[in-house]
C-alpha cells in the first residue's frame, strides 16, 4: 500500500542504536522509514485461518466527509508484530482492513502504527524507557505492550490512567486474570486485547482420559513432559501456576513480594516424586519453553505435554492424535498462567483522549476483537468475544473454563530475582542433590535477603 493510504505504517529499526540515530533524524524533521505492507520489514505473526463460521467483520456505514476547517488528530500508536496491520497473515490483514473502516467511520483521526520489536535490543518497552529520558516528545499516544511489562513502565511514571476511556461495561466483560491486569491501584491503566495461555494435550492412541491431579499421574505412572529447563534463567510458568493452584501468593495486601514456603515445598515435592519415578524425561531440562515440551508428545516420548495455546490454534487440525486436557494440578484445581498484550495510555493530552476512548472502543469491540483473535491464533479477554467464537467449537468451551481460572505472572524485578533462585532449586531438586524441604528454604531466605 502507498503512503497516501489511509492507514501508515512504520516500522522501527532494531537495537541502541537505532534511538540514537532516531533522535539525531527528529531533528532533521525525519522519523523511521515507511515500509509498504508485506514488503520487506513488514510485519510478521502466526498465520491461523479463521475457520468458515468465525464471525465476519461487520460493515461499517458510509462516514460523513470530514467537515471543513475541523482538526484531525494523528494517533500514534507503537506496537510490535504481534498486533500490527499488514498483509503478510490473515490477523495482520483483518486488522488492516479494521483500521481503514475506523479511519473511514473517523475522518478526523488519523493511525499512524509505528512497528518495533517484541523482544531484543531496541524492544518497545527499552524504547519507550528510553525515549522518556532523552526525547519525551516522540513517545506515541498508545502502545501494545506485553502485561509482564506493566509494573515496569508503570513504576517509570509512563502510564496514564484511562479512567473514563474504559466503560464499566468493557471492565466487567473482561476474564478475570484480565480485569486483575486492567485495573491497578484502584485505576484502570490497561486494556488486555489478547491472550494465551499454557494448557496440556494428551495422545488419544495412549491414553483412555488424561489425569487431572498430581496423584492420578504418579499412580498410573504416566509419562509427563512440561517445560522444566527455565527461560532465560527463570522458572517456567508451569512451576508457576502449580504454586497458585495451590492457593500459594506471590503479594501480599500491600503489594509486597512474599512466598508461602509450605506451598514451594509441595510443588518441589510433585517435580522430586516424577523425577525419581522416571515419568518425566530426563530432556525435560532442556525444555524451555512449553512448545519444546510438546515435541515429546509428538515424537512419542511423553503420553502428556504442555502446549501453549497459540501453538496448539495453528496446529490442531494436523495433530488428529493429541486432545486438549487441562494441566493436572495437586488436587484438580483448575489453573493455568496467561500472557497478555495490552493497551496503554501514553498521551497525556486530555485533548488527544476523546480520539483515544474511540480507538479503544472500536478494536476492543467484540464484533472486532473476537474474528481478529480467532484469525491470528490468540484469545479473546473479553468473554462476549469469546462467545462470538461459537458454541459449536469444542476447544472454545474449553478454553473459556481456562480464562476464568488463569493466574497472569507478574514480572517485576524482584519477582524475576525471585523466579531465578527458585529456578536454580528447581534443578537441584530434579538432580536429587536438595531436598524439597531444602528447596523451598533456599528459596525463602532468598526473598529474605532481598527485603
């Protein structure tokens, strides 16, 4: 697409250095280079084809020509591949065509996407700290950012609260986990667009049902692979939700960093108790992330492996073998850790906001949200535009069961200081050289020293 077209996209350039060279083009009066959809550098997403009863788009009626000598109002907004239009998956293309209707339905407010990576140097969330320190007046009015990230920007003073963008109605309609991440301090500060979660699948030729507790997988000793190997030095969100379902916090009423070591031990315990029982694969150390571990599902290693949902909607109607089961916990409780990305407030205009609050209610809608989700392979936050989805899909039903379960992780230092030395027990746990006891001590004279 041109430039003259109605929606503009940008695309920024990676690493440090990238800012610097952006701030020496500001004042040029030059900014990043435009790149045309489904060129080079345009952006790329997990392509999922929206199945033949997804929902369409609905029309949109005839705007109204924008009146003369009225203002229009560019809205910048930063995100990353994960929500930006284009033409290279069906999600960037439903979104693409969402953003020209809305321009259409608003002549005087103008998108202007501005794509940076999700990960690495020159991330959109290094980017946005690193903008307000040296060039405050190039941060967007909106960005897509990853809700691991919240606690981050909001403690830098980047947030601006959207009291009064967000209706009641939209806050309420949102899963739980989600709503938890929509309102902090009593305030909303984020909108959650899109989730994923971690769930299990088991080999239909292998196993009649799969099990639902701790005790049904050591007692029928059946094989179980889930990540173990940490990300990037940290525990993996398995451990995690493990803790939760066993009613084990991670704050306390103040906000505070706090562990229940009873409940670490019993986690400790489950991976110890496997471990020694040869149920989990040795190679399970080395799996990192929750699609690793579903390999061993797919080459027969495991009977049961985690996935992660995204991964599961792009692949379901190849693995005719594996069905969806939910992550067997202590005692059966339901629980799983979800992902989101969001929207922020950046701008702190008041004259920019009304054009905000429109934007928001436009993508946010379910009639919106629920085909682009669908298409590019997430899941709705909203539980009105999981139900557009369609009462005929099985793993919608499912799915929906997870979201209002789902515990999201926060991702503040001191918890990732926190998920190292867990971690680091973790191994030893694994290795038999520590004690689940031990463990969790280590563990909590860890949170000890950092208090």
């Amino acid at each position: 697409m041109p430039r003259s077209g109605l929606v503009h996209i940008r695309l920024a350039w990676a690493g440090a250095a990238c800012l610097l060279l952006v701030l020496v083009l500001l004042v040029l009066g030059a900014c990043s280079p435009s790149w045309p959809w489904g060129g080079a550098g345009a952006p790329t997403a997990t392509s999922t084809p929206a199945p033949a009863d997804a929902t369409p788009t609905p029309s949109v009626p005839p705007a109204s020509p924008t009146p003369a000598g009225s203002t229009v109002i560019t809205l910048t907004i930063w995100t990353t591949p994960y929500f930006a239009p284009g033409e290279a998956t069906e999600g960037a293309r439903l979104l693409a065509a969402q953003s020209k209707a809305f321009q259409e339905n608003y002549p005087d407010v103008r998108l202007d996407w501005v794509i940076k990576p999700a990960v690495g140097l020159g991330n959109l969330r290094d980017f946005l700290l690193s903008a307000r320190e040296v060039a405050p007046t190039v941060l967007p009015d909106l960005a897509v950012v990853d809700a691991r990230d919240l606690g981050v920007l909001q403690n830098a003073n980047l947030l601006q609260p959207m009291q009064g963008l967000l209706p009641e109605n939209v806050l309420s309609d949102l899963f739980p986990f989600a709503r938890g991440l929509a309102v902090q301090f009593g305030q909303p500060y984020a909108l959650p667009i899109a989730a994923d979660i971690e769930h299990a699948v088991y080999d239909k030729r292998r196993l009649d049902a799969p099990p639902l507790t701790w005790t049904d997988v050591l007692s029928d000793s059946v094989s179980y692979a889930f990540p173990a190997g940490g990300e990037d030095g940290l525990v993996n969100d398995t451990f995690l939700l493990q803790y939760f379902a066993l009613g084990g916090r991670l704050r306390d009423e103040q906000g505070n960093p706090t562990l229940d070591e009873a409940v670490l031990a019993q986690v400790f315990s489950f991976y110890a108790s496997g471990a020694i029982a040869g149920l989990f694969p040795p190679s399970m150390l080395e799996a990192h992330t929750a699609d690793d571990a579903v390999l061993l599902c797919l080459n027969g290693t495991a009977e049961l492996c985690n996935v992660r949902s995204q991964t599961y909607l792009k692949n379901r109607g190849e693995w005719k073998d594996l069905a969806f089961a939910t992550i067997p916990t202590w005692n059966g409780t339901i629980a799983t850790a979800a992902r989101a990305q969001t929207f922020v407030l950046v701008a702190s205009d008041p004259a920019r906001h009304e054009a905000v609050r429109r934007f928001l209610d436009w993508f946010s809608a379910p009639e919106r949200n629920a085909p682009w989700t669908r298409a590019a392979g997430h899941l709705p936050t909203r539980v009105s535009s999981l139900d557009l989805w369609g009462a005929q899909d099985a793993y919608a039903a499912f799915v929906r069961w997870q979201l209002s379960s789902a515990f999201s992780v926060p991702a503040d230092p001191d918890s990732l200081r926190l998920y190292q030395a867990i971690q680091q027990a973790l191994r030893e746990v694994w290795e038999q050289a520590l004690s689940p006891q031990d463990a969790a001590r280590r563990v909590m004279s860890a949170l000890t020293s950092q208090q």
